[in-house]
C-alpha cells in the first residue's frame, strides 16, 4: 500500500495518472428497494453496499478469489470446518473494531440463527445455510461449521451481499432494516434521498488505501433516453444498460467511452410452474418454440448477447451446452392444442420499464401461435414486491428478468433458482419450480468436493431443466456502460458490479 501511494504522488507531481479528487456521478437503472444485505435481492442494492462494506473474500475482474477482511483460510480434511483468519487493524466507519466477534454477528444475523433466532434470515439464505455454527477462536480467527462439506463456500463468502457491517451501528437500530450502512470499505454512506441519489463519500483512513474520489453520487434513472441524454451533456459521468442502436452514436463521440465485456447473466421469462397454463410442461414448450430468439438477439439486442443455451452462462464453472431451443412455431401450436389450448389463450408478462422493447418481441411472437400477450410495466421496487408473493398468492403468469451467477459457480446459478426449497419468499425459485430429481442433484453438487463430479451432476440437471422448461430461456447477456472520457480506472467486476475502489477523474 505504501508503494502505491508514492508512486501515486510520484505521478500527480509529474502531471500524469491518477490524482486525488472529485465527484463521480454514476446513473444506474433503478433504485435500490433497501440496503441491507439480509433484505437484498438485486445489483442496485449491492452496487452501493460493495463499495461502504466488504466480503471475507474478494471476486476479482478475472474471476479469482482473493483476500479481503479473511486473509486466509484452512479447511478440515472432512470438509464440515472452515477456520479463517482475519486482517487486523480494520475499523468499521463508525469507530468499531472489525474482529471475529463481528463476522459472527453477521453471519448469524444472514442465517437467522443463534441470537437471532426466530428472526426471518434473509432472503439470499441459500448462500451460506450450510453452516449451522459460527465459533469465535481468537480476536481474528473464525470458525465455520457445516452439517455437511460445501464446495462453494469460499465463491459465497465473495458475494456483496455477505458483507460484514458494524455490529454497534445494526444493535442501535433495534431490528429494523438497514438503510445506512456502515462498513469497512473504501466509501462512507453519506444519504439517501429517495428517488434522487444516494451520496458515498471516501474513507480516508481505509486500510487498503483512501480511494481516489472524493465522493460517488448514484443516481436512479430507469428512462434509458433520460441516462443517455444526460451523459451527453455532462450531468452524469457513467451510465449502464446501454440500447444497442445507441451505441453506434456513443462511440462516435469524442467525449464518450463505450465498453462492452461479456458477463456471467442468463435472461429468462419466468413461467409460474404452479397455477394457470403454464403448470403444463406442454404450454411451457409450446412457448420456447413460439420466439424466435436469433431475430431477438440480432434485432432487439443488436447482436450484444447470444441464443441461451443453458440456464447458466458459458463462462460460468460447471456449465453444460442443453440448447438452443429452436425457433419452430408450427410444434408451438400442436402443443398447445394437444394441451386444451387449440385457439391459444390469453396471459400477462410482467417487466420494469428497461424491458419493455424486449417484451414487445416476445409480445408479438406468442400473438402468432395465438397466445395474446398484456404487458404489465411497474418499477422495479413494485416489481419484486409481486414476483416474491408465495404461489397461493401469487398473481403472476409470467415475468421478464435476468440472473447474474455473482460468484462465477454453477450452484449459485442454479440452486436458488431450480430447488424447490428456494419457492418465493423464502428464496428465489419465483416461479415454483420442481423436479425431484433435479433437487437431488443440486443437494449433491453443494456437498461433493470433486470439480469433475460436480460438473457430471450440473450437467444432468442442467437438461433436466430444459427439458421441463421452467423458463423461456433467452439470451446470456453482453453488458453495456458508457462514460465521459475523463472518466478513469472504473472496472467491471465478473458479478457486473462497477468497482470505483481505484477509479479517478482527469483533469478537465
């Protein structure tokens, strides 16, 4: 750290690299609904508590885990102990030592157990509810007990929303939810004005080094014209989720960077398993006939993305090629006729503003095998609300959205999504979902250490999936962002998190 920062002073004298300074102003495409980690269930929540707080572990832009607050570890050879060693010397924003006592206090307020117990553990449980016992050894070493081995563990202890925050600060809310974090990280959360921006301001006394930044405002601007407009004209410095027929004109444009990078997302439409039409495995293949996703990805996407072909995307670790389902909506008809649906029927597909242009396509490709599509529009924050309702009450047919393996593991992109002990609320296999041998698999492909025995039982699951169709599978999704020119060392992170821990802005 020490030689960073002289080189980093060697640099601002000469005139050239990094320098200290200024304010980042990033607009993304929804606000977040909370920020507490035990709540969250989308990017916009762990945009902004990635940079306030911080895992155990840290996902780097090529996909390796790293040290973070744990700076090593050690597991036993029965794979059921975890004991980590943690870095010494960190505080939390508000003054508070960062020590075993707090990882325990965190993890446990994520599972609900122990002190907590009774409490509703979180939403993303699925993550760690492997360990049963959290135990503190010494003021820096922690151990984590499991009922049976768990090979993601470590990938886990990555994730933004397994950060670790001040202990003092959660005590003093009295149970409520978390909407002012205060971690460990490279940024203070400063406010929240909802509907406007959330301000972070950099920590200065940070151990790995204050950032260059003074200050990231985050923006919430679901209109992709409003995003791009207003970085053209200079009033937000980064945007991401850009449309691909505007990214011929950004590119063009002297005072703008385009990126585009590959990611770890698949997006679906999700088809409710439990009630309605779509319970018969029939209509849910009838549907994967009925859209052409070739015409989608070139036309609507503009070739940034390609045919899903799995759940999961290629670049995932235990992916498994199971498709494309082919375009053929003449087989779309005959299932729905042998089904009881010969005429077609009617339904509702559910999507937050960004989407609408792609639920249009779609819109129109079921109204040619007769199936007539309402697109229900809502924010994001009322989105989630319906698609976590629990399937007596749910009012969803279907709905358009994506899913980001954060952790670059197939676990994470399948267990929560496919086991049918993850339905909504409890977790989010939204659209109820169940296979029993699939359940089968996904148990065992948590506890097998093996990388070779993993990937043989994700494979089998992974057609069993295509085949029962639990989703429109659609497109592994290439992600966009654009940014002013004076705009520096932001990074994407494998998860599609922007990390602004070594970003800077050139003078002007």
């Amino acid at each position: 750290i020490v030689v960073s920062l002289v080189l980093s002073v060697g640099l601002l004298g000469a005139g050239a690299g990094p320098r200290y300074g200024g304010t980042l102003v990033l607009a993304t495409t929804a606000e977040p609904p909370n920020l507490d980690p035990t709540r969250h269930t989308c990017i916009p929540s762990a945009q902004i508590n990635f940079h306030v707080g911080e895992a155990l572990f840290f996902l780097t832009p090529e996909g390796e885990i790293k040290p973070s607050l744990a700076i090593g570890y050690e597991v036993c050879e029965d794979g059921l102990l975890w004991t980590l060693t943690l870095r010494e010397g960190v505080r939390f924003h508000d003054g508070t030592p960062f020590n075993a006592d707090a990882v325990k206090f965190n993890l446990e307020r994520f599972l609900a157990i122990g002190q907590f117990k009774g409490a509703r553990p979180a939403i993303f449980r699925f993550l760690l509810a492997a360990i049963v016992k959290v135990e503190v050894l010494g003021e820096y070493t922690v151990v984590l007990h499991t009922a049976a081995p768990f090979a993601p563990l470590k990938a886990h202890l990555t994730h933004a929303f397994t950060v670790i925050l001040s202990p003092t600060a959660i005590k003093a809310l009295g149970g409520a939810i978390i909407e002012a974090p205060i971690g460990t990280g490279p940024f203070k959360f400063k406010e929240w004005v909802r509907g406007e921006h959330i301000t972070l301001v950099a920590n200065k006394n940070y151990w790995g080094g204050r950032p260059y930044l003074d200050e990231i405002i985050v923006r919430p601007i679901p209109e992709e014209a409003t995003r791009i407009m207003m970085l053209e004209a200079g009033e937000v410095d980064v945007i991401i989720g850009v449309p691909p027929m505007d990214i011929p004109r950004l590119e063009a444009d002297p005072a703008i960077n385009m990126l585009i990078v590959p990611g770890l997302a698949t997006d679906y439409i999700g088809l409710n398993n439990f009630r309605g039409p779509f319970s018969d495995v029939r209509v849910r293949h009838a549907v994967n006939y009925a859209i052409d996703r070739e015409s989608f990805v070139e036309h609507i996407l503009g070739g940034l993305g390609t045919v899903a072909t799995a759940p999961i995307a290629p670049v995932v670790a235990g992916y498994h090629t199971a498709g494309p389902w082919p375009f053929n909506p003449e087989r779309a008809k005959e299932l729905l006729a042998e089904a009881g649906f010969p005429d077609g029927f009617r339904t509702t597909l559910r999507v937050t503003p960004p989407r609408l242009l792609h639920a249009e396509a779609v819109q129109a490709d079921l109204r040619e095998v007769g199936i007539e599509v309402e697109i229900i529009v809502t924010e994001w924050a009322a989105f989630l609300a319906t698609i976590i309702l629990p399937p007596a009450e749910s009012v969803m047919d279907m709905f358009m959205l994506g899913w980001i393996t954060m952790t670059g593991d197939a676990d994470y992109g399948l267990f929560p999504l496919f086991h049918s002990s993850q339905w909504a609320p409890v977790g989010v296999n939204r659209v109820f979902y169940k296979n029993e041998r699939v359940d089968e698999l996904l148990a065992a492909g948590r506890v097998i250490l093996d990388i070779e025995e993993r990937k043989a039982l994700y494979a089998e699951a992974i057609e069993l999936i295509w085949q029962d169709a639990p989703w429109v599978f659609m497109f592994h999704r290439v992600e966009s962002r654009a940014e002013l020119v004076h705009v520096q060392g932001v990074v994407y992170r494998p998860d599609l998190i922007l990390c602004f821990r070594s970003a800077w802005i050139k003078a002007r």
